[in-house]
C-alpha cells in the first residue's frame, strides 16, 4: 500500500519505480516473474486522472500505464446508522443520555456521513463543547444545540481538508464557476460521470450525484463554500457601500431579532440596488441578501442553504442562531399566484420545523412594482413578507 501518492505524480523516481511494478505484473502474464497479488495507490485523485510520465521524454497520458487499474466501489461514507453504532459504544463509556437516533440523524444531515467531517465534529462536541460548558456537561453538549456550536467551530476552525478544497478552487476554475452557479443561482447540472468538471468535483468529494444531478456533497461543505465565495465578492467589490448599520441593535438579550434583520434588509437594498440594472440583481440577489446576514450571524451563528427547494426562483436560508431557528425563503417575482404558492410552500417548511413564523422575502424586477414589507398569516402561520 502506497499511500498519497497524488503528492509524488511528477516525481521522476517514484514513476519510475511504478513503471518497474508495471513491468512485473506484465511478467507474471507472461510467465516469467512471480509478483504481488495486489498494489494498493492510496490518494485523492483516482489514479485514471494521473498524468503519468513513466519514461523520461515521453509524453503525459491519462491512464495509458494503468489500464489494469482495478475500480474501488466501496462505499466509504457512514450511514446514520453505522453513526448511530459509534455513538451507542461512546454512550457505554460515559452515559450522557443523548438521544442517539437524533444526533446520528443530525450529524449525517450536515456531514452525508463524509468520515473525518463526522469524527472532527464528535471530537469537537467531546472535547471543546463539553469543555466549554459549566461542569464540562456532556450531557448538555450531546444536544442539538451541542452540535450547532461544534458545526460553528468546524467551519471557522483551519483544516488542511478546507485548505485542499480553497487550493482545488484556484487550480480549476470551471469546477469554481461550476460551484458557484448551484449555489447562488440554483443552477441543475445533469449528471455526467463522464464530464470532466463533474468527475474533478466527485473525486475531490465536492460534488456527488442526485436525482441524476449533480450537487454539492454535503452541508457542511455547502456553508464552506457559501463564505468563501462571499468573502471573495467582498474582496473583490470592496467599493460597494456596506449596510449603515450597528451590529449589536441586532441582538437584544443574547437573541437574534430577525424581524429588525428583514427590516433593515429591506432598506438597504432599496437605497443600495432600487436603481442597479435587473439582469444582475436577478442574479446577485442572494448573494446580496448572504453577505449581508453574514457579518450579523457570524461567530455565534450558522447558515446554510436547503438544497431540496434551491432552484432559479426559489430557496430557503435557514438560520441557526444559538439553538434557534429562523427560516427565510427568497424568491423571484412571478405574479400573485405565485406568490401566494411561495407563501404555502413556506408554512408547510415551517410545520416540518415546527415554527410557527417566517420571513418571505421577494425580488421583484417588474418596472412598476409595489415594494414595502407586510404581516400576513398562512395556514396558521405567520410570515413577515418583505418585496423589493
């Protein structure tokens, strides 16, 4: 077992000695060498995407070398019941009494079971959440609100695995601007496995298959993604006025006020936008209305995205704020019936979070639009509606 070897593809000496492994496989076929059953090349790149120089001057190729690679099929990725397994031996050692069956389920819907995302969290709810708290409680850190805070740390934390996914951005610009247009614009690819965009980002672990689409692999991921873009829009549009506002009215009592958020959105971006042309707002109007959250949730706050409702006139931002939840649907303006659809669709969103309010906010591109914010109440919920 050769383990990463994606770090040693241009090493002269060790293509060599692969070339030399080679050399004796086609021996053993012939009858003239005995060999090893088997040679194990352990990396992030799959070797087919290797481009190989096995002899000095000759040519890189995909492959030609290894045309009897073996595919490796096994599923590395934990399920929420093998998490649910680890936890139940962990629960043996020190009996927090955490619902097991709920954390496991919460961990694989952030994660989607990628391994070192869910030992990096647990390791984090054991040492620093419970560490953090009065007592060091594990029992308190093994909740919900235990492993939003350890989701917080691991994003703000560095890690060479998200130094990888930064560095992979820069070498591969398609795959960024791939990235980025399922982000922020709710743009479906079709699943191609052939593609080779789609198969850097599978082999990478950024993207996986869906439905026959493609999307990124997991939440976590996601919400990674999500502040670097949005830290490199900041970056790079740095004359763009920044929201006048103080960050601190925002939180009364230790608790987010999200109604004074959508308030203040709503006249920021009046000020800012009302005059900016409307095939750019329609495609920047997310990424506005993130960069503006951002800085007012960041450092005690999470978000990320719902992927099962993001397409080109919708999505649902779910905000995390010290145990609380708040969802905000954002959508495109296409007439009052679909408004009023968007309004159902969000108070049956939250039903399933048990909620009893959210915020609609809507970007209307229509020259003679009616803006302003409104108190409506759906099917028992009430929603904060909010057109600009």
């Amino acid at each position: 077992m050769i383990d990463e070897v994606d770090k040693s593809w241009d090493n002269q000496i060790f293509l060599s000695f692969l070339g030399f492994l080679r050399e004796k496989y086609q021996k053993q076929i012939a009858g003239k060498e005995v060999t090893f059953k088997s040679v194990i090349l352990a990396g992030v790149y799959n070797i087919k995407n290797l481009k190989l120089k096995l002899h000095p001057g000759e040519e890189g190729k995909n492959n030609s070398p290894w045309n009897i690679a073996a595919d490796f099929l096994v599923d590395m990725s934990f399920s929420a019941k093998e998490i649910a397994s680890m936890l139940e031996m962990y629960e043996e050692d020190y009996h927090t009494g955490m619902d097991v069956g709920f954390i496991s389920q919460m961990l694989y819907d952030y994660t989607s079971g990628y391994p070192y995302l869910v030992s990096r969290l647990c390791q984090l709810v054991d040492e620093r959440v419970a560490d953090g708290m009065e007592c060091c409680d594990k029992k308190a850190a093994w909740t919900r609100t235990g492993i939003l805070e350890a989701v917080r740390i691991i994003l703000k934390e560095p890690n060479t695995l998200f130094d990888d996914m930064i560095k992979h951005l820069r070498e591969y610009p398609r795959l960024n601007t791939m990235l980025q247009n399922i982000l922020f614009q709710g743009r479906r690819y079709t699943f191609e496995a052939d593609a080779q965009i789609i198969q850097l980002g599978i082999m990478f672990g950024f993207l996986k298959e869906q439905a026959q689409t493609v999307c990124v692999a997991n939440r976590i991921f996601e919400t990674k993604l999500y502040n670097f873009f949005l830290s490199e829009e900041e970056c790079r549009f740095d004359h763009q006025p920044e929201p006048d506002f103080e960050k601190n009215q925002f939180v009364v009592h230790g608790m987010l006020q999200m109604d004074l958020v959508i308030k203040k959105f709503y006249e920021y971006f009046e000020n800012v936008f009302s005059g900016s042309d409307e095939k750019f707002l329609e495609e920047a109007g997310r990424r506005i209305f993130l960069m503006y959250i951002r800085p007012i949730i960041n450092g005690a706050g999470n978000y990320y995205v719902e992927a099962q409702t993001r397409d080109k006139t919708r999505s649902d931002v779910i905000i995390d704020y010290k145990g609380r939840q708040f969802i905000v649907e954002l959508k495109l303006w296409r007439g009052k019936k679909y408004q009023h659809e968007g309004q159902r669709q969000l108070a049956g969103y939250l039903g399933q979070y048990g909620l009893a309010r959210g915020y609609l906010l809507t970007f209307n591109f229509n020259k003679k639009k009616q803006t302003g914010i409104w108190e409506n109440v759906c099917d028992g919920k009430k929603i904060m509606e909010v057109i600009v």
